[in-house]
C-alpha cells in the first residue's frame, strides 16, 4: 500500500516537473514548425529572460521587470528575425542552425556582461509546504507551475486555432512558399513565432529559476528538450506537451524505484534512455506529422 | 483588347548562373485569359513565379525587363504587395496547405484582404464548388485530386483577385475533370471578370477557352497569336502540340509499332498514346 501511494506521490511530481518540460519544448516546436529551423539559441534564450527579470526585479519591482523582460524578448525575436532570417532566407538549413548558434553566443555573451556570471535566486512568492490529499504530498510550487505552463498551452492552441496570424502561423509551418503566394508575409509570421518562443522561454526561465535558481546553467536546458522533442516530434504542439510529461514521470519513478537501488543518478539517464527507446520504435516520435498521403 | 498585365522581355536567372529565361513577353487581356504552352522544364513556372516575385526563395532572379500591371511596374514590389494589388497565383501541384481544413485553406486565400467578414465569399466560393461545401470541415490533404484543384482555385477566389496565374491546373487529372475545371475557369473569367494566364502543358484543352496563347520553348517564346491562328501555325503542330487528327493518328500508328517491336511475336496489349512529350492526363 504505501508502494503504490509512493508510486502515486512520484508520478504526480513526474507530472508536474514534466510540464516544465513540455514548456521548454515548446519553445523549440513554435520556431521549427514556423521555419523549420532547430533553434539552438533556445536555451539561451530562456536564460537571458530569466536573467533579465531576476536582474531588473531589484531595481524597477517584479511587474516593471516582467514587462521590460517581454519587451525584450520581442527585441530578441525581430533581431532574430531580421539578422538570421532575412539575409538567409533559402539559404541551406544547416546555415541558418549555424546562424541559431551565433545567437545562442550572443545572447549569453550580452547576458553575461549585463548581470554577471554569478547565479541569482528568484523568489515568486509561491508557498513552498506542501499539500497533502490522501496521504499524497503533492509540491504546491510544482502544482502552482504546472498550472502556468498549462494555462499557456492553452493560450497559445487559441491563438493558432482563433487568430488570423495563426491561420497564417499554421500555413508557414504547412507550406511557406504556398503562403507566400496568398499574400502571408513570412518575415511577420517569423518575427511572431520568435517572438512567442521568447515568451515561452521566459515563463519556462521563470519557472525553472524559481524552483533551482538562476545562473549559465540553464540554457544547457535545451538538453532536456531534446529527449522530449524525440519522443513527442519536433513538429509536434500536442507531441512536446505529451513527451514533457512522459519524461517527467519516468524521471520520478526511474529515480525513486531504481535509483534509490543503485543510489541516485538515474534521474539525468531516464530521458535519454526513453527517447532510445523512441528512436527505435517510433523514429518519428508520437505526433510526428506525418504526410498525408493519399491511397 | 486592352492588356491588364505586361510581361515585357524578361530574362531570369538562378543561383546567378542558370539563365532560363532568355527574353520572355506576353500580355494578358483584360477581362480574358491567355494560355501559355510548353512542355517540361520550358519556364512557363519560372515566368509565373517571376510575375508574384517568388523567385528569391529559389535563389531565381529577374535579370532583365518589366513586367506592368495596369500600366505599373511590380519589379521590386513584396510578394504580399503583389497578392494585395489584385494578382493571386494558383502554384504548380496545388499546394494546398495539406493539414489545414479545407475551410481554413480558403480563410487562408483571403489572409491578404483587409475586411473582417469574409463569410460571402466562402459561400460564394462553396456555390461555385458544391463538393468543397460538403467537406468544408475536412484536411485538404485527403481531398481527391480535382477536388484539390477546386480548393486551390476556390482560394484563389477568396483574394478577390484581378488576374489569376494558373500553374497547370489540368496536372494529373482525368481529361473529364480537366474539363469540368476549364470550364470553370471560362465560367469565373465571364462571372467575376477575372483575367487569367494559364500555363499548360495539356495545350489541346487549353486552347478550347483562352483567347491567345503564347508556345514556349527553353526559355523563349517562339510562336504566338490569337487562338484560331495559332492552331493553324506550323510551329506550333511541329515543335510540339501534335494536336492534328492525322498527326494523333500518325503517332498512334508509331506507337503501335514500336510497342509491337518491344512486346516481341506474341504482342503484348496494345494501348495507342496520344502525344509522346506531354504528361499523360
Ligand atoms: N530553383 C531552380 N534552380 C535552378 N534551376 C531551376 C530552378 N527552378 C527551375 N529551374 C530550371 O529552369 C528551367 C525551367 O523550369 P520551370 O519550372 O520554369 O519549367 P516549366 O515550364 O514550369 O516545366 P514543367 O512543365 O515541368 O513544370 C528548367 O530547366 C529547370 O531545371
Ligand atoms: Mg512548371
């Protein structure tokens, strides 16, 4: 009996972490599907948003930071946009990776000059003593954070379901010349998409540097992306949701059960060790889009 | 006739080496379509991604030339602006956006349109095409070929455009739909006082609606005129149409013969082929 309220315990918390995750993954999915592009700066850009609201939360209050933050990260994007995309638009696709990890450099660099290297604490206010329903502990700081990244999925499936720009999201990531041709403007629908990676890697900068602090570590946070990308498919929104919460469980459970065993240290192998999995069976990952081919 | 849009002498080149069009021009007629004929790998493509100016995304550049629409030039212009000003292309193969709805395909035609209600024209669009109405709701991906090619012409629709450039439409169909959709497409010319420019391939069935047609061979026009003259140049019937009842039967004998030869003493099937350079519809 209490296996299994341990296993329940741990499976929660796999979840909720998983949210996490899938948030960070998202990042990338956004800017792959609009441009196909794997954006190797992603997690330097959820390091630069963290280390701009941590930075600027002292001196201006939390709101002015977070507003100052997400005008910046829209800078990121049309920079981005502007920089990378334009000039190289045809360009080979291992050019434009190339173009990505120069930005990664740039933004830690900036990062680096403006707020230093030494890490900093980000204290959101969230409780941190747990709640307890039926003999579960449960994070309430985990649950607080699952819910944010939850109400952004969702906010973000609205916007391509609901807007004229995610119509026009949606037609870029299906077929960008046919766009084109309708009058879709690529630039502003990269401009867009950049831009909400920027926002998505703020909340995941937030999130992740409230539950284990800010510092240059994080942007090694695409790290953890890229098993969840395997398992859901890099061109995948519900794909990144779904794998982030698989690894987050296998995570919890791989490292209460098995590494409680061999003491510690599987919790790091766990992802990798799913997406293999994955990379076998299922090369193409759970949502991988597949062609529509007719018979 | 007056000329709504000019293509005046231009030449194209990609990659900024491979020059594949060597001085192209054509007009089309207000308010009637003009057809542009040719066969594989001719330009009729790269001379319609030059008017929408798409060719940047495939390294293609115009050289050389203008090209005017109602009297301006749109060198230069962004292909939003283009699509903006009234000329709206139907690409190569569709391109319809595969999982989108069919609905959301036609939402998309009209993304260049600044009003809000785009209702009517959906409706009007699902009039003209009863069959995309029915399966507003599902991924143009599954749709089948004509259908396809009704969704692409239906968005086209949506932009409430001035000129329509058609990339063959009538590719991989059966001649039955490759009818049906001409005659549409004559139907819209009369009804929504659309000008078109249709590349083709299939020159026979084009020629039974357009008003002029332009034939073009490796990046040049080498023959053209109004419809009815031009069935009679010899250019056309040598170089490439082979659109004569004894030039048809002609090649079919030849076929035959050479199918024999392949087939060896005991034969095989024999199925006469209309026309050895063209697709097969
Ligand atoms: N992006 C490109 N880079 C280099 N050469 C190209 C490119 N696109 C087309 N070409 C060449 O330009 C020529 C004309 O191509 P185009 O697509 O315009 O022909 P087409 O008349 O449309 O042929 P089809 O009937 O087969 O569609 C061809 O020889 C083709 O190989
Ligand atoms: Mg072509």
């Amino acid at each position: 009996m209490n296996e299994l309220i341990y296993a329940i315990e741990l499976t929660i918390t796999g979840l909720l972490i998983g949210s996490m995750y899938s948030l960070v993954a998202l990042g990338f999915v956004l800017i792959f599907k609009a441009s196909s592009v794997f954006n190797f700066a992603q997690g330097a850009m959820t390091l630069f948003a963290a280390l701009s609201v941590v930075g600027l939360f002292p001196i201006v209050g939390f709101w002015p930071a977070l507003a100052l933050t997400i005008v910046a990260m829209c800078g990121v994007a049309v920079f981005a946009e502007r920089v990378i995309f334009r000039p190289l638009i045809g360009g080979a696709p291992l050019v434009i990776f190339m173009a990505t990890l120069g930005l990664a450099f740039m933004l830690e660099g900036s990062a680096q000059i403006i707020w230093g290297t030494q890490p900093y604490g980000l204290d959101l206010g969230i409780p941190i003593e747990p709640i307890i329903i039926g003999g579960v502990y449960i994070s309430r700081f985990d649950l607080v954070a699952a819910g944010v990244a939850g109400l952004l999925v969702l906010l973000l499936v609205l916007f391509f379901q609901k807007t004229k720009i995610g119509l026009g999201l949606r037609a870029v990531a299906d077929d960008h010349v046919a766009a084109q041709s309708m009058g879709i403007q690529l630039r502003r629908v990269w401009a867009v998409a950049w831009a909400l990676a920027g926002l998505v890697a703020l909340a995941a900068g937030m999130l992740w540097g409230a539950r284990i602090g800010v510092h240059f570590a994080m942007s090694l946070i695409a790290l953890k992306a890229l098993p969840v990308l395997i398992i859901g498919g890099i061109e995948s929104v519900p794909g990144a949701i779904v794998g982030g919460l698989i690894v987050g469980v296998a995570e919890a459970l791989g490292e209460g059960f098995v590494g409680s065993m061999i003491g510690g240290g599987v919790q790091d192998i766990m992802a990798y060790l799913v997406a293999l999995l994955f990379l076998l069976f299922r090369p193409y990952g759970l949502f991988g889009e597949k062609k529509i081919e007719r018979v | 006739m007056t000329s709504i849009l000019e293509v005046k002498d231009i030449e194209v080149v990609y990659n900024r080496a491979i020059h594949v069009l060597k001085g192209v021009s054509l007009n089309v007629p207000e308010k009637g379509i003009a057809a542009l004929l040719g066969g594989n790998g001719v330009g009729k493509s790269t001379t319609l991604k030059a008017i929408s100016n798409l060719l940047k995304a495939e390294r293609g550049a115009i050289t050389h030339g203008d090209i005017r629409y109602k009297g301006e030039s749109l060198l230069g212009w962004d292909p939003a602006d283009i699509v903006r000003s009234g000329i709206f292309q139907v690409m190569e193969g569709r391109r319809l956006f595969q999982h989108l709805t069919v609905e959301e395909n036609l939402r998309a035609g009209a993304y260049s349109r600044r009003v809000g209600d785009i209702k009517p024209d959906l409706e009007r669009v699902y009039n003209y095409f009863p069959r995309l109405g029915e399966r507003r709701a599902q991924k143009a991906g599954y749709l089948s070929g004509g259908e396809q090619q009704m969704a692409a012409i239906g968005r086209a629709l949506m932009a409430r455009p001035k000129v329509i450039l058609l990339d063959e439409p009538s590719m991989g169909l059966a001649p039955i739909l490759v009818t049906e959709i001409f005659e549409i497409l004559r139907v819209l010319c009369e009804e929504e006082n659309v000008s078109m420019l249709l590349a083709e391939q299939n020159a026979h069935m084009a020629l039974s609606i357009v008003s002029e047609a332009y034939v073009m061979e490796s990046g040049r026009i080498i023959s053209q005129g109004a419809t009815n003259e031009l069935t009679k140049t010899d250019i056309v019937r040598k170089s490439y149409l082979g659109m004569t009842e004894e030039d048809n039967a002609h090649r079919a004998y030849r076929q035959i013969l050479l199918q024999k030869r392949a087939a060896g003493p005991r034969g095989g099937t024999l199925r006469p082929t209309l026309g050895t350079k063209g697709r097969t519809t």
